[in-house]
C-alpha cells in the first residue's frame, strides 16, 4: 500500500559526525550540529592516497588580493596577450656581415600604430607581443639603403623569422618588397593548425558552430558520441589530440582561459563559444614551451576575437529554414496529425571601427538564434475504465462465471493475499480480483496488518488508494488506435509538439594604444540562451517538460602589454568566465506557481522538506514514457542547477639577453562551483505489473493497476526521497615556469623550458565532504579482530579537505627549430604534462558527498516480510 511516514527518516538509522562544523545548518535530525546526517547506505567514496592536508581559510582573500596588488603597484603595466606573436630575424650586409644598430620599424597597417626596435651587436633584432594582423617592416640604417617589406601577415601565437640583407645606397633611396609573404616559423616548436576569418567563412558549418573546424587539425578526432553544430556546446574541447584524453584540452580567447571545471570532476567544458563573425582567427596547437599549456593537455586552441581598426566596417547576415518547406514524416501521417512547425532563424550583427584614429577602437558583434524544434511524444496512459478502477479490458479471453480471466495473463490478484514464496523470490498470491475491477472487489485484506493504521477499511473499492487516484487524473486520455485491432495500452497516446528554443550573445571588444610601449585591449561576452519545452499532458504532473530552461554564460578577458625597454617586457593577463545555469525549474514554478502538492495530491507535507517545488514521479517500466523515462510527474535529475566560475591570472617578464630570450612567470586559476541536481527532488515510486500479479514475475497483473492500489513490492522499481545537498566548492591552480628560447645559431634555436603545477584539494563552503581513510581506528569491534584499521573521517574546519594533491607535477619541456634551407625548416620537442585533476571542485555527482545527501528508501512491505503490502 502506497503510505507516506510521518517521518521521512522513520525507517532509517542517520548518523551524525561527532563534531560541530559552521554556522550552516541543514534540516535533518542533527540539526543541533548543524550537519546533514549520514545514513550507512551511503557510506561510499574514494579512498584517498594520501592523508588529509588542510588548507587556510583566507586563500580566496590571498588571490583576489593579488589582483588589486597588481593593478595597484604596477599602474603603468597592461596586461600581456598569450595569444601575440613575435618577428625576428638577423640584419646582415651584401658580404654576408651582420648590420649592428639599425633601426628597426613594424607598423601595423590596419590600426596605425608603431613599434621601433635596434638590432643588437649581432645583427638580430626581435619584436615580442604582436597581436595578429598585417604588418609593414622598415629597416634603416647608416649607408645603406631604407627597406621597406609590405604585406607581412602574423597569424595567432606564430613567432616568424624574416632575416633582411640591406643594400648599399643612400637611405633616400629604399628597396621595398610587396606582397604577402610567407613565414617561416623557425623560433619554436609549435605545431597546429590556424583558421583565419576567410577560410572559416567559405567552409559550411552546421549551425555556424566554429569549434567543428578544430577538425580539420592533423591529429584531431572526434570524441567517442559527440555531436557536431551548436547543439554540442559545452564540448567545444571535448576532441582527442594526438590520441590524449579528450575534454582536457585548454580553450583560450584574447590569452585566458574560457574552460569550467566539470561537474563530475577531472575535465574541463568550454562556456564561451564566440560566433563566427567575431572570430578573427584561431590555432589548434601542439605547445612544448613551459609558459603556455599549463592544467590541461599538450594541446590547446588559442583565439583572438575581432578587433577594430581606422577604417569602419560592419555586416549583418541571416540564415531561414521554415517547415514549409518540409514535407511531413511518415508517423504524423500515420497518426493524422499535420507537421509541427519548424522554424529555425540564425541572424546577427558586427561592427568595428575607430573610437580615437590610431589610438582607440572597439568592435562589437551580435548573433542570435531562434528555433522552434518539432517533437512527437508518444505515452501508454489509462483508459476513462483504468482511472474508475475497472480493469476488464486487460482480459482479451473474457471471464468465466466466477469472474475469473480465461487467460491466467489477464488477471489482476489481491496483493494483500499474498506470502512471501522464497522458492518463487517474492510474494506468490491466493485471491483473484473478480472481472478485474477494483472498484467494485472489497479486500479482507492481510491478518498481520490487524490493529495498525495500515489495515485495509472494509469498504468496496478498498485497494483503490486516494493519492493513486488522484494523480491517475492528470494522465490524458488515450488517442492512438483507440478501437483498432492496433490498439495497446502501453503505447495510446500521441501528440506532436514544438518546442521553442533561442539564444542571444554578445562580444565587445575595446582596443586602446596608449603608446609604442602600452598597448590595452578588454573584451566582454554576454550569452543568454534558452529551451521551452510544451507542457505536453497540459497537467502540472506533465512528464515531459521542464518549464523555462536557461544555460547563460558571462566572459570577461583584460590583456595589455608593456614594454620597459627594447629588451624588457612585462606581460599580465586577467579573465574570469561563469556559466549559471538553470536546466529546469519544473513544471510548477513555470505553469502552476500556486500548486501545493499536499493539498492538490493528498501526500504529507514532508515531501516539500527538500526545497525542490516538484511533483512525485511515477515510474511504470512497461508503458512508453513521454519524457525522461517517467511516466507521470517530475524527471528524476531534472533540476539541474549550477553555477560554475574560474578565475585566471598569468603574470610573465620577458628578457632579451644577446642569443637568449628569457621568460619566467606565474599563473594561478580558482575554480568553484555550486551545484544542484537531486535526483528524487519530490520521491520516485515505481510500480510494475507483479504488484498485481498472482506470481512474482508471472500469471498476470498489471503495473498500471499496482499504480492505483499503490502496492509495490521489493523486486519492483526501486524508489526512494532525498533531501539533497547543495554543495559549493572551490579549489586554487597556481603554476611557475621558466622559459629560454636560444638562438644558438642563425640556423638552430633551441626552447628549454621547465613548468612546475599545482592543483590543490577542494574545500567546500561548510567542510560538508567526506572519505575512506585506510589509517584510522575503525569504529567497530569485532571479537577475534583487534585494531581494526579504515573508517569514515568528514572535513572540518581544521582539515578541509579529504582528498590528496600531487605537489610532483614538473614539466620539463624542450624543443627544437633547425632551418635547413630559406624554404625548409624541422622542428621536434619533448614535454612532460598534467591533465585536469579529480581533487578539484566538482559537484555533489562527483563523490565525496555521500554522508550528507539524505536518501530515504522506500519500504514497500510491513516489517519487511517481501509481501504483505
């Protein structure tokens, strides 16, 4: 018999750690200690490989207070862009001597600017920080000829070489070189490929998703099940390079990171997906350097939005697909229903130019999105006989005199006559239900049940329970094959619907020179995108919808450059990237804001403990679902809430010194995500047809019937009530490198390089985690076994974290660049690097949780006996 405790954790023996933690507190049976209880049930998780390490509480205070030091004691620094280039290269004279000293000009063609270097006493000269664009080289010096090279194009991240042999003359008289030209990248190891803004447009791209062009990289496969266009967002770095693990390659847009921890825990999700109007280029990059690819895999994708430049420019596009012109699928024509509407519009916006000529400008681009996606939805729902109690139809053979089905698989069975068969593995049952009808059979029912509240009352109609039948209305009625020998009433119902789904995102970006030696630019990208699903039983315990479903994301990224001299610069980069997400508030809060449950549905008041406003879920293995795989109410999991953030720093001094170009920095990452996602927000209770059936998997009944008594028996669908937990967790990376690039020859330069990682433990807000330590005293005592070993140990204010971290996570890097001819260059490398770690902030699907999500079985049968309801 479907009966609610009074109590949802009368049938269950909750354990609470034996300390007080915070000021938090949760509703459970504990709350004097402001804990969540532990029930035995879960007691699972990961044992930890190393013992627990604490961590100080004022670290969040410790990063934030990094930045403000920064921008603070360094007002004239800007911050460095990752995603900039260089150009060297060696000046020499026609004997082949090298030019020391002469005077070096690269302007960029596009915003007017200027950077002016000398060539050192070897003839090389090397400008560092260039943002991808189109440039011109000047090179004058005494005696020579001025020489002029057009048309040099720097692609994201390419450090290119261009040695020059000047001519003698008079500097009036100069030698120019025009046209593009190809670079040769002889200074690193680098290896990728780069998509520029004119080849990503005359490609086709499903839904203009740009990431699928990273698939166009040699070494680039598709992970296992992924999709492609811009239904797979989120798995923007969820790609195997060069056979590694896919989803913990790094995404970076204007030289930050846009990836977000996982929920799960040890991989990363890439939030900021630009549109491909913004995107000025990107590389898929196979790095051996030790000041870049840190936290993730060897490879990363590195992508530069738009910038504006002196000269203004704009342009508007939209794409239409509309079901008019679709003829419709052969199931709708089967059913007489006519084609939903399917209207798909990708439209947008972009403009760029100058704020301030040669000093300041923006772009800013707009794209949206709106999609009505066509669905047919088909359930197996109670007939108006079903929702009465009577059953008669389930009897094709009909009945003999006693009411008996002439075929034994036809017949519903009293559950309360049943005793537990261990032979059979479950209740085997002595009383029919004559003619199949509930409403009008009266149940003696059970002896054991004599003198407790759960005795059936002697009335006609007994086994038919007040909250089953109430929520057995706002099932519709059935429409499909009604009548025809096609007819099942597993599969009766039919509706095609569309649903409504749309995005809209934003990218502004502000690019100021305040002089040759500081150059700024800012970036921030709005995105808001929504899904609607019909509510499709028109009924607030509708299976399928989820109400208004919003998956927003919010990029922010401040890069600047500043040059102390020709042979010192400094490089700072800040991003911050949140993804808040609210996959679906149900359908009560978007259709039925008014709706109690209790006093709707008849359940007890304990069922709203959990905060979720949600209906029960009714599971019904046999009838077709219409969404989610629940046939009546709430979708288990459905609530999913998250609000995941990361924060990036990465601060680096460069230092020209004669043959070496030397680097060291510093990067450090937070990471914190809170996050909610129950599974039974309002209880699962699933029924099948052995709740009704005369033997435990054989001789008839039906799961809709076991519904409506609200019998379910132990080897029925499982079922349970959860309070969940909440958790909100937060976790540092810092990382150190050191770099030297060494020209050791005009021909060979090598890259020597050593990374050093750390991914420190998670915390959460209110120390509510816990884990397996192999090392302490076991709490039970067992005759014959002293000095047991292993228990449960929980997080406290002392010690934070139950999880170990890697302190060894060295990165040696080094590699390789040989020029053999002006035309041929070979280049290799080596290097040692970490994916993202599983001790990182994660929610509560990830483990560690357990002891504090409150998870209440239930109890289908009186004192457990496996029969008597």
């Amino acid at each position: 018999m479907l009966v609610f405790q009074p109590n949802p954790l009368s049938n269950s023996l909750w354990v609470c750690p034996d300390y007080t933690e915070g000021t938090h507190g949760e509703m459970c049976a504990c709350r004097r200690h402001n804990r969540q209880p532990q029930h035995p049930r879960d007691q699972r998780a990961g044992i930890s490989r190393r013992r627990r390490t604490g961590m100080p509480t004022n670290r969040t205070k410790l990063f934030l207070l990094s930045f403000l030091l920064l921008t603070t004691l360094i007002p004239d620094t800007v911050f460095g862009q990752a995603y900039s280039g260089s150009l060297t290269g060696v000046i020499k004279d026609p004997s082949g001597a090298v030019v020391p000293a002469a005077e070096v000009k690269l302007t960029d063609v596009n915003k007017g600017y200027s950077l002016d270097v000398k060539s050192d006493e070897s003839g090389r000269y090397l400008l560092r920080s260039l943002p991808p664009g189109t440039y011109r080289l000047s090179i004058v010096a005494s005696g020579f000829r001025a020489y002029v090279q057009q048309g040099i194009v720097l692609d994201v991240g390419q450090n290119a070489s261009i040695d020059v042999t000047l001519q003698l003359g008079e500097q009036s008289n100069t030698v120019e070189v025009s046209g593009e030209s190809p670079l040769l990248q002889t200074q690193d190891v680098v290896t990728g490929q780069t998509i520029n803004r004119t080849f990503a447009n005359d490609l086709p791209l499903v839904g203009r998703y740009i990431f699928d062009l990273v698939y166009l990289t040699p070494g680039i496969t598709r992970a296992a099940g992924r999709g492609v266009g811009s239904s797979a967002d989120g798995e923007a770095n969820n790609f195997v390079a060069n056979g590694g693990r896919s989803s913990s390659n790094d995404v970076l847009i204007d030289g930050v990171t846009v990836n977000l921890f996982g929920q799960h825990g040890g991989f990363n999700s890439t939030i900021d997906v630009p549109s491909l109007e913004a995107v000025q280029e990107f590389k898929i990059q196979s790095n051996f350097s030790a000041d870049t690819t840190g936290f993730s895999g060897s490879t990363a994708v590195n992508m530069i939005i738009r910038s504006g430049t002196n000269s203004l420019h704009g342009g508007a596009f939209e794409f239409l697909r509309n079901n008019v012109f679709t003829a419709n699928d052969w199931f709708n024509n089967r059913a007489g229903v006519k084609l939903p509407p399917r209207r798909f519009n990708q439209f947008g916006a972009n403009a760029g130019g100058p704020i301030r000529k040669d000093k300041t400008f923006f772009f800013a681009n707009y794209e949206g999105f709106r999609d009505r996606q066509p669905s047919t939805l088909q359930a197996g729902v109670p007939s108006a006989a079903m929702r009465n109690g009577d059953f008669a139809e389930i009897c094709g053979a009909g009945f003999d005199a006693t009411g008996k089905c002439n075929d034994s698989e036809g017949q519903l069975w009293d559950p309360y006559s049943g005793v537990f068969d261990p032979k059979a593995g479950g209740p085997v049952r002595s009383r029919f239900i004559p003619f199949n009808n509930l409403a009008t059979y009266q149940s003696p029912g059970n002896p054991k049940l004599n003198g407790t509240p759960f005795q059936l009352p002697a009335t006609p109609g007994n086994l038919i329970n007040p909250v089953s039948a109430r929520m057995m209305q706002e099932f519709p009625l059935p429409n499909l094959n009604v009548g025809s020998s096609n007819y099942s009433r597993f599969n009766n119902w039919f509706r095609s619907v569309s649903n409504a789904a749309g995005r809209n995102q934003m990218d502004f970006k502000i690019d100021h020179i305040f002089s040759e030696k500081n150059r700024l630019s800012i970036r921030f990208a709005p995105r808001w995108t929504y899904y609607n699903k019909v509510n499709s039983f028109d009924s607030p315990m509708d299976p399928y919808s989820q109400g208004h479903q919003k998956y927003n994301a919010y990029s922010f990224a401040l890069n600047d450059t500043h040059n102390f001299s020709s042979k010192t610069l400094l490089n700072i980069s800040l991003g911050y990237i949140t993804n808040p997400v609210f996959g679906g508030n149900g359908v009560l809060p978007e259709f039925y804001p008014d709706y109690d449950i209790s006093k709707e549905l008849g359940v007890p008041e304990y069922l709203k403990i959990s905060g979720a406003f949600d209906t029960p879920a009714i599971v019904l293995p046999n009838s077709r679902a219409s969404g989610g795989g629940t046939n009546l109410g709430n979708q288990p999991w459905g609530q999913y809430k998250q609000t995941p953030e990361t924060y990036h720093l990465l601060v680096s001094l460069s230092r020209v010194q004669g043959r070496h170009d030397l680097k060291v920095g510093w990067e450090g990452r937070l990471h914190r995500i809170s996050f909610s996602q129950p599974v039974a927000p309002a209880g699962v209770f699933g029924f099948d047809f052995n709740s009704t059936s005369q033997q435990p998997s054989s001789g008839g009944g039906d799961q809709m019937a076991g519904f409506l008594t609200g019998v379910s028996v132990p080897v029925g669908w499982g079922s349970e009530y959860e309070v969940p937990l909440r958790p909100a967790t937060q976790s540092f990376q810092y990382g150190g490198f050191i770099q030297d690039n060494w020209r050791v020859t005009d021909k060979l330069t090598l890259n020597l390089g050593l990374r050093y990682d750390l991914s420190l433990n998670r915390t959460e807000r209110y120390n509510r985690m816990q884990s397996i330590d192999p090392d302490v005293a076991s709490p039970l005592q067992v005759p014959g076994l002293p000095n047991l070993r292993g228990g449960m140990v929980f997080a406290s204010a002392d010690h934070r974290t139950v999880t170990g971290a890697d302190y060894n996570d060295f990165g040696p890097r080094f590699g390789f660049a040989y020029r053999f001819t002006e035309k041929t260059v070979v280049r290799g490398g080596y290097g040692v690097f970490y994916t993202p770690p599983r001790n990182a902030a994660i929610g509560n699907v990830g483990g560690s949780f357990q002891g504090f999500n409150q998870h209440t079985p239930w109890f289908t049968t009186y004192q457990n006996d496996g029969a008597t309801p």
